[in-house]
C-alpha cells in the first residue's frame, strides 16, 4: 500500500528566513503521526503547504502515491485533508448546526446535514448537541465542531494543530479516544505539538524538525521526553534546580476576600479569591484560559486598584488601594500575559521598555528627568543575563520574536529582585530552552526569598515549577494545597468546574 | 504584476524623517499641473508660492511673523497628538487666549505699567487652557468624541468675538466699526528688529519649541505622553493615568494656542478685530503632522507653511491666483504626507500574480 502522504525535498523560503529547508518524510494509512518542533521551527509553514495554504518552493508532495499541487485548501478538502487549526473559527451567536453549514463546500439541506453530523458524532463519541448556540460552549465543546466539520469530509489525513493546548486533562483523554478510533479506521493523523508526553501516549511516529530541517524520524515510545526534547532545541535540557524540602519564610503577600467589578466584555472578574504565598514560595494557579486569570492579575498588579485596602497585602501592609507605582515601590511587580501592548510598548526601544517599569526601584528618573543612560545599562544587563536575541537596548520591542521579548520582559521584572512578583503565562509562545532559562530565574528568585505567583494554562508548567497549587474556575480560586498532592486528574476535575466535563 | 504591502521589522527612519521632504516635492510637482491644467501658470505659481518667499529677503520678516503662532500652537498640538489626543479645536482656544489678552488690555487701558503685557501672556495661556478644558471634561468624564467637541467650540468662540466687538468691547471712538480700541502702548508686543515687522513672539517661538522638545525628549511627562498615545494598556501598566494625560495633553496644547493668540493680538493686530481668526489654529494641525509631531520638526514646518502663506499673497498680486491657492497647496502637502507615513511601517513589494503559483 503506497504511503498516504509523502514529502520529499519540501523547501520554502521566505524574506530572511529559510522556513523549511529540504524536509522529506512520509505519513502511512492509520498512523498517528506526530510533527514535533520548537517555535519556529517550520512545523506551521510545513503543514500549511500539505493544506494548499502555501505553496512550496521546491519539492514534491505525493498523495497516495501519486505526485500533486494543492492549489488552495479547497482541493486539499477534495483529495480528503481535513485540518482542525489551534484558533477556531467559529460565529459565537450561531449554533452548531449553522457554523458547520457555513463551513461546507457544497451545500447540503440543513436536515441531511444534521443527520450526518449526528452519525459522525455517534460513532466517535463525541458528544455534543446541534441546535446549542456556540457562546453557550466550553472550549473544548468548540474544538468538538472544528473536528466533527472535519470529519464529515471522510478524511484520508486530519491534521491537528496543537490541539490540546486549551483542554483540561479530562478533555485531552477524550480527544486521544477519538483520534485512536479514527486511526485504527484507517484515516491517518498529522499531530503537531511540543508537549512529548502526549506525542509518547498517542503517536506511533514522530518528526521533528529545528530551524526549518528535519532532524529525526523517530519512534516516540522508544525515546525518552527528555531525549526528544534535546532533539527538538538542539542541545542538552537544562533541569530546573529546585532543592528539595525547602522551608518557607514569613507570609509575604496575602490576598483576603479579593473581589473585582465586571468590566462588561470577554473576561470574568473574580470573586472572594484569597491566598497567602510566604518568602520562597512559588504559587501555581492553573486553570483554563478566561476564567479570571486576567482580572485576578490586573487586581494584583494595581492597574484595578480595590476599595478594599486590607485586600492584597505585603508584609502586613495594605495595598489594595495603590496603583502599579506605589506597588512596584513597595516590592511587587508583575508580569501580563500579553507580551505587546500591555507589558511591552512595540515601537519603543528596550531601553525605553525598561523605563516602563524600573524606573522607579532602579532610579531611572532624578527630578523628572529620565536617565537615560541608567535605562541603557539596565537594559543591556537585561539582555546579557537572560539571553535575549536582541541587537542591543536600542533595538524596537516590536523587532524581537515573540520568545525573546518574552525573556526581556521577565528579566526585566526579575533583575529589579522584586520581593513578590505576579507573572501569567511566563513561557507562553516561548521555546524549551527560552522557558527553561525563565524558569530557573524564577526558581532562584524565590530561593532569595521572594514570594512568587505563577499563573499558568500549561499543568507542566506548573506541576515542576510551583510549591503549592490552586484551580481557578469561573473567578474563584480553590484552596492552595502542596503540588505533591495533587493528581493531574484532580486538577483537571477542578479546572473543568462548573462546566460539567469532567462528568461527560 | 501586483503590489503588496509588506511591514517592515523595524519602522524605517530614512522614510520617517523623508517623508515631509517629499510630500513638499510631490506638492510642487502636482501643484503646477493641476493649476496649469486649470488656466493658471502652473510653474509660475509653484515657483511664487514656494520660491519667491524664501529668495526676496524683503519677505523674510513675513516669514518669521507668521511662523511664530504656528510653530507655538503646532508645538502644543504635536504633543497632544503623541497622545492620542486629536485636539482639533486650537483655533477656538487660540481665538480664547486673544480674547482674555484683550480683556486684560482693555480692563488695565491707561493705568501704565510693566506688568501689564505679562499679564496678558498668562491670561492668554489660561483662556486656552480654559477653553480647552472643556473637551478635556467631556473626554475623561463621559467619553465624548474630543474632535467633535473642540471642533464645535471654535465656532462658538467665534460668535463670541463678533458679539464682544459689536458690544461691550466696541472702540467708542472707532467711528462704529466693529473693534475694541487700539491697546495702549504697555499692552502692546516690543519690535525686537527695528524697521521691520518682528515682534519679540518670534524669539519666544522658538525657546518654546525647544523647551518643549527638552521636555518631550528627556522628562517622564513626554514618556507618559508618549506611553498613552501607544499603548494604553502598557501605560496603565507602567503606573500612568490615562485621564490624567488627556488632561495635560489638552489643557498644554489649549494653552499655548491662547499663548499664541494673546501674542497676536498685541503684536500684529494691536487690537481684537473680527477678522483676528486666520486659521492659523487649523494650519498648525499640519505644522504638527509636517514637523513629525516632533517640536524641533515643528520649527522647519512652521516655517514651509509659512511660506505657503506669504507665497500665496505673493502670487495673487504677481499672477493673479486666488487667494484659496495656498490653502489648497497646504492640503495636498498634508495628503501626501500622510500618504507617504505608509511607507514608514510597510514597504511596497512586488508579487507574482497568482496564476504562477499552480505551474
């Protein structure tokens, strides 16, 4: 039987960047196929071009055997590639019926339509109802749409985009018991991702590519999480040196019955939320993303200040009513989760970056003047110490990748030996050896005995970072408990919430 | 072939600080055609509008005059706009600031004294500021368009000199013509260069542009100016109040128009006279846009637009073009300008048409 899918020599070239540079590898009927890279490393733009998204440069791409162009994604439907992508595309106010009519090819009466997708979802035991409005939905409920639409094509190669980057554990399961069954029916699955402990439960093959090459075809069960990970950054992984049986200091930030107002659009205020994180303590709250996270770091950090004063405290003192200056003072700073825009001015220097938040604990500023040789210095240490790619301080935020703009900004935050900082999504989009860099930063800022509140959508994450762990569902937090105590399917549970996954 | 824009990584500067230069090249060329393909001498009148200014030094002194207002309210302007905040309404804080001058010159008519054109200065400041205020109220408190509002006061302020002059201000001895009396001679501008027309506003423009940029460049104002005007978000991050700027962007730009209008009308009017609005508010605008809302920049385009102005005079008595000629010269200069600002972030690159890719 020929191969399902086969590249050879797939090259494509874009301005500066050679995004995929002679990659050949083949996918057979019914296998699960895992593409596995760093940010970056031309997983994306390789599976772009299978989808007729982008065209290649040089190369060949047979189906079945026979050699082919896929124009646009339409005749990659008709060959029968079927793609779920990692940022759905689906109208909130319509259901689930109508978006999966939107997105046909040929028009099919709604009636027929809704008799096929209800056999699809009965055979894959996916269980979801047609008629509901997708606003209604959790996100894993939506990722159902994006595959059944998919499946309706009775595709030959589904290929999923990092598809589990927004599911609870509960969910993930589900999602495996789906792709397995479809598998094992012949269809073959292209599955990108970064996390090898999934690429282990589920591939039977794994590619991985680095800086556009393809540097192994391999067999995951065979390899061990850590090996593939070398392959993947090119070097040897970095373990985050964490003593064991550390003691903790004195309670250094208390939040106590914290509540924030609805702002009224996309994100959920929080509710009586209340921790206590003592010196060298790093504090993980995991949840799904949009149930507070934002509000909670917003209310934290001081750009929502509360009427309550005694809400957030540090070493005894309420700071609830202060806004980020008088915080960032008194020794708490914070990270947003997005990186341009909020925590990064994107047209403005790394030097004048930093004078964003330092300027006041690094004396950037004499008589309202700026210093802007104090800025330049900061900056420069900055770079040298956490890596960053940059041409110097005076480069643009706007010019630095995502990962390395990333790293500034926590070492931005990190140098200034805040005594609590605040940080959400601190490796989000950043590469392995990028986030274990971040990573021991935060481990030895802690062992100098500050306090430390990760929040974070990745449970790895936090499961090696963080002492003690909460859930946050729907704005309010579970009591902190040791990370040791915790099993992946209890905080999935927890994560899941009010949504009643965990139960389906 | 095709066109696409692509960004660029980095903003380039070589377009940044060339694109006024060429909007004035594009305005000259497309200038001469469109008046010559209306029956005027199209060359001619690039040449008397933008020439003749700068080589007749006769001209000089008019230069310098009309600059100076509009390089102190193009200052003020530019620094509200690095904030986001679209002051529109300089005319009507300019045309506030000469009447509080105004009012100050005539309350103190013949009482004598050293003090008085000084007062006069800050009373010009806090009628701008003042009328500027209001924009700035309706912005912070209920989100209100500043455009439309400070659009709209100039109008009003604009029915408030017909009244003053036609009423209470009337000069009793002016033979009923609409104006208040000439102001007394402690209330007027000293002529800093003998025999010619220049007033000590012209030196003032100038320290103010500077100071200004002094500010822009080195203080934590100018960077929460510029935070604002960026990224909200990160300024309210990094600790600064968005409200708080909107405030100080409107209420520094109002104030130097009213700075620039009491400079006016005691320098060149000498009195408050119904024509005292020239638009010199509404030119800054593209002073401000033309100087790359930077206040050195503003100095160098208060200056070409100045020419525009003096040309335009120019070629109405030499070859006869109306007197809106200028106005539509100054226009197209904003429209290329801001054309060409494109190109600051995107460069032009060629695409291969479509059908190619499927070969």
């Amino acid at each position: 039987m020929p191969n399902r899918l086969e590249l050879s020599g797939i090259t494509k070239q874009f301005p500066g960047v050679l995004a995929n540079d002679n990659v050949s590898f083949a996918v057979k009927p019914g296998e699960i196929h895992a593409l596995l890279g760093e940010n970056g490393a031309g997983k994306s733009t390789l599976v772009k071009m299978i989808y007729g998204i982008m065209q290649p440069d040089a190369g060949e791409i047979r189906w079945n055997g026979e050699p082919v162009v896929v124009p646009n994604p339409k005749a990659a439907r008709k060959f029968g590639i079927g793609m779920v992508f990692q940022h759905f595309s689906l109208f909130e106010a319509l259901t689930v019926l109508e978006n999966i009519a939107l997105g046909m090819d040929a028009k099919v009466p709604s009636r027929e339509l809704e008799a096929r997708i209800r056999e699809v979802m009965a055979t894959y035991g996916l269980a979801l109802d047609p008629h509901r409005t997708v606003a209604t939905l959790s996100v894993g409920e939506r990722q159902r749409i994006e595959i059944v639409r998919a499946l309706l094509l009775n595709p030959q190669l589904l290929i999923m985009d990092e598809p589990t980057s927004v599911l609870t554990p509960q969910e993930v399961e589900q999602l495996f018991t789906v792709l397995r069954k479809l598998a094992a029916e012949g269809c073959s699955i292209l599955y990108i991702s970064h996390k090898l402990h999934e690429i282990k439960a589920l591939c039977d093959v794994a590619t991985i590519l680095r800086g556009g090459k393809l540097v192994d075809t391999c067999d995951p069960k065979q390899e061990t999480s850590r090996s593939m990970a070398e392959k993947m950054i090119g070097s040897g992984l970095k373990d985050i040196v964490k003593p064991e049986g550390r003691s903790f200091g004195t309670p250094k930030l208390v939040v106590n019955r914290l509540s924030t107002l609805s702002t009224g659009h996309f994100d959920i205020p929080v509710r009586n939320v209340s921790f206590t994180v003592r010196a060298g303590e790093i504090l993980g709250i995991a949840g799904v993303a949009g149930n507070g996270q934002n509000a909670l770091l917003d209310a934290l950090s001081g750009e929502v200040r509360s009427d309550d004063r005694d809400a957030i405290s540090i070493d005894g003192l309420g700071i609830g009513g202060m806004d980020t200056t008088e915080r960032r003072r008194h020794g708490l700073c914070a990270v947003p989760e997005e990186r341009n825009g909020h925590a990064a001015v994107g047209d403005f220097s790394l030097s004048d970056n930093s004078v964003l938040t330092a300027r006041d604990r690094l004396g950037m500023v004499v008589m309202g003047l700026i210093n802007s040789g104090a800025a330049r210095t900061y900056t420069g240490r900055v770079i040298a110490d956490f890596a960053v790619k940059a041409l110097g301080p005076a480069s643009t935020a706007g010019s630095l990748s995502g990962g390395n703009l990333q790293k500034y900004i926590m070492g931005r935050e990190i140098l200034q030996k805040p005594s609590v900082l605040v940080v959400s999504q601190p490796t989000w989009g950043v590469d392995a050896g990028a986030a274990a860099a971040i990573h021991q930063a935060l481990v030895d800022l802690a062992a100098a005995g500050s306090a430390i509140v990760v929040i974070s959508q990745d449970l790895d994450e936090l499961r090696a970072l963080a002492d003690t762990l909460a859930v946050i569902n729907m704005g309010e937090l579970s009591a902190a408990r040791p990370v040791k105590d915790f099993s992946v399917e209890e905080i999935g549970l927890l994560m899941g919430g009010v949504h009643g996954e965990a139960a389906a | 072939m095709q066109f696409r824009l692509e960004k660029r990584r980095e903003p380039s500067r070589v377009v940044l600080y060339s694109a006024p230069l060429i909007a004035v090249l594009l305005t000259m060329f497309f200038g001469a055609i469109i008046f010559s393909a209306i029956g005027y001498d199209g060359v001619g009148a690039v040449r008397e509008i933008f020439l003749t200014p700068i080589t007749n030094s006769l001209k000089w002194q008019d230069l310098a005059v009309k600059a100076s207002p509009l390089i102190i309210i193009g200052v003020g302007l530019s620094i509200a706009y690095r904030a986001n905040v679209w002051n529109i309404g300089a005319e009507g804080q300019y045309i506030m600031g000469g009447l509080a001058a105004t009012w100050v010159a005539l309350l103190t008519h013949g009482m004598g004294g050293f003090w008085i054109l000084p007062a006069m200065m800050v009373a010009g400041f806090l009628g701008g500021a003042a009328y500027a205020a209001i924009p700035a109220f309706f912005k912070t408190r209920l989100n209100v368009n500043e455009i439309l509002t400070s659009l709209m006061l100039t109008y009003a302020s604009v029915q408030l000199i017909y009244y003053l002059v036609r009423a209470p201000w009337k000069d009793p001895m002016g033979m009923g013509f609409p104006q208040t009396r000439r102001f007394a001679s402690e209330a007027l501008l000293p002529n800093i260069v003998p025999g010619t027309i220049v007033h000590a506003g012209v030196p003032i423009a100038i320290i103010v542009a500077l100071v200004a940029w002094f500010v822009m460049s080195r203080s934590v104002f100018g960077y929460q100016v510029k935070v604002v005007g960026s990224a909200p978000h990160a300024a309210r991050y990094g600790g600064f109040s968005e409200n708080k700027t909107i405030w100080l962007a409107l209420l520094l730009s109002g104030a130097l128009a009213g700075f620039a209008g009491a400079l006016e009308v005691s320098g060149p009017f000498q009195r408050m006279v119904p024509g005292f609005p020239t638009n010199y508010g509404f030119t800054a605008i593209i002073v401000a846009f033309l100087g790359r809302l930077n206040p050195l920049g503003v100095i160098f385009a208060g200056i070409i637009m100045a020419i525009t102005f003096v040309g335009g005079e120019v070629a109405q008595t030499t070859i006869g073009l109306p007197s809106s000629a200028s106005g539509i010269f100054q226009s197209m200069m904003l429209f290329f300008l801001l054309a060409g600002d494109i190109l600051v972030r995107y460069r032009l690159k060629r695409v291969a048409p479509q059908g190619e890719a499927r070969a």
